[in-house]
C-alpha cells in the first residue's frame, strides 16, 4: 500500500547544534541597527535566534528547482510545488547561550489538507523541545504550508496597520538584507534571492521578505521596549511582505503583559502579525 502524508504524523527526529560565535555577529550585523554589541561566546541568546543552530546542510544535489531540500526525508512528501513557513508559536523556559551545546527533539504532530481560495493547501505541524546544557529551554510549534503554483499573484484581503502605537520602527529592506539573512539562515529558498524566479516562476511581483527574519525583528524590538526577552511569542503571515519598500515594525499594548506586534509595508497592509506575553516578576 502506497503511503500517505497523513503516514507522516508522530514521525520523530532529533538533531544536535549550536549558535557559534560568528553567526550569532552575522545576526547581529543583520537585524541590529548601526553600533549594535553582538553577543559573544556565553552571552545568553536572544530570543529566536535558537533557528540558526539546527540548519539542514543538504548538498547541491539534495536541492529542488525552488533552492529547498527536495521532498522527502523527516517532512512527508507532499506533492504541492510551493511551501513556506506559515506560523508558529514559542514559550520561552530559560534562556540559551552563543555556543552552548543543543538538542532539538521534533515531532510531527499533524497533517491537514485544506482548500483555500488559491486552491489546495497542505498544512503540516511540527512540535519541537529545544533543550540546553541545562534542560529544556523552549516549547516550539512550527505551521508549515504547501501550495499549488499560481497562474498569477491573487494579494490577500489587506488587514490595516495599527495606529495606536507605542512602537513604530522603519527598516530599509533591499536585496542585501535578503541575501544576508539567508546567507545566516543557509536558506537558498529562490524567492528571497531570485527576482526572475519570484515573477516568472510564483508569480511574486518582487523578491519575498522572509517571514522568520520578520519574526525576529519584531521579537528584537518588543524586547528593547518591555526590558527583557518575551515568555511567550507566537506568530503567522497574513500578507506577502516584498523588498521594494521600506518594512514597518509597529506594536500595540494591551495593559496585560502583552504586545500586539505586526510588520507592514507603510500604511497599506499587515505583513506578519504577533504577539508577545511577559509574565509579572517579583
């Protein structure tokens, strides 16, 4: 009997790594603004950046048409030509260190099939326990989505930025932040790099601005308001976010421990929504 994806769930993997030194700098110099300190070797972690530490060191040959990892392997085969990171969600138990050594114990938790308006979708859920030399550190819950190939770029309904905000940050994005945090990330995913291929081949009007790059940069910024690194940080994309404007990071507060965070490109449109909780120290 043929396997299906469905075949994949409770599939486990367990992977060791660690943030060395330079790529904690490469992160640094990417996402911080001029001046910047990066964290050196036993300097605690700053939140999300835990994903550099377990990158998937395929050859060449491993590679598909797109730049990911062909089909196969611990993710199920699913036969959609388009995938991305969807969504996902952390709590944060303690914090991690620049080269410390990292355990990552994965699970897939669920494979759903949907149909959406581009057509049929494939969502796969996958758990992670990312332990330290001092235990578990963080609960992760990764939403991957697979996709049919458009015939053209159909945008999403725009969600309006927020305008009641304690946080309103402008960053430049252009083809060099694109091509650094892929280069952080070992991500040779063709829509962050390759305009042709993002027109010609998914249909993108412009190069795609990465969602966990989005994600870290909002992270980066509710900590520099609240003091401190968040307890909680879940995320999703709403909106393509393209490389031919300038990035808004926004944040809203709710007066409970949490910042509603969103990336947008100017007044138009949400790109990437999240929230962010702080438990109440003594």
């Amino acid at each position: 009997m043929a396997l299906q994806v469905t075949d994949w769930i409770g599939r486990e993997e367990t992977a060791q790594g660690r943030v060395e030194e330079i790529q904690a700098a490469m992160l640094a110099a990417t996402l911080s603004d001029a001046g910047a300190t990066a964290p050196r070797h036993g300097d605690e972690l700053p939140a999300l950046w835990h994903w550099v530490a377990f990158l998937p060191t395929v050859s060449m040959r491993e590679l598909a048409e797109d730049g990911h990892p062909k089909l196969g392997g611990f993710l199920p085969p699913v036969a959609l030509p388009r995938r991305m990171w969807a969504a996902g969600q952390l709590e944060f138990v303690k914090p991690l260190r620049v080269g410390e050594r990292l355990t990552r114990h994965s699970i897939i938790k669920n494979v759903a099939e949907k149909e959406g308006s581009t057509g049929k979708m494939v969502f796969v859920t996958v758990a992670h326990e990312i332990a330290g030399e001092n235990g578990l550190a963080i609960r992760e819950v990764q939403d991957i989505v697979y996709l049919e190939m458009p015939e053209k770029f159909r945008a999403p309904k725009a969600i309006q930025p927020p305008t009641a905000t304690v946080i309103d940050k402008t960053v430049p994005v252009n083809e060099a932040l694109l091509f650094r945090f892929s280069a952080c990330t070992f991500n040779a995913h063709r829509i962050h790099i390759d305009l042709d291929y993002a027109r010609d081949v998914e249909k993108y009007p412009n190069l795609i601005v990465h969602g966990p790059l989005q994600a870290m940069m909002l992270c980066q910024v509710g900590t520099q308001h609240m003091g401190r690194a968040p307890d909680r940080f879940k995320f999703r994309g709403v909106h393509p976010m393209f490389h031919d404007r300038d990035m808004r990071l926004l944040a809203e507060e709710d007066g409970q421990g949490k910042l509603r965070l969103c990336t947008a490109r100017g007044d138009e449109n949400q790109g990437l929504q999240a929230t962010a909780e702080w438990e109440e120290t003594a």
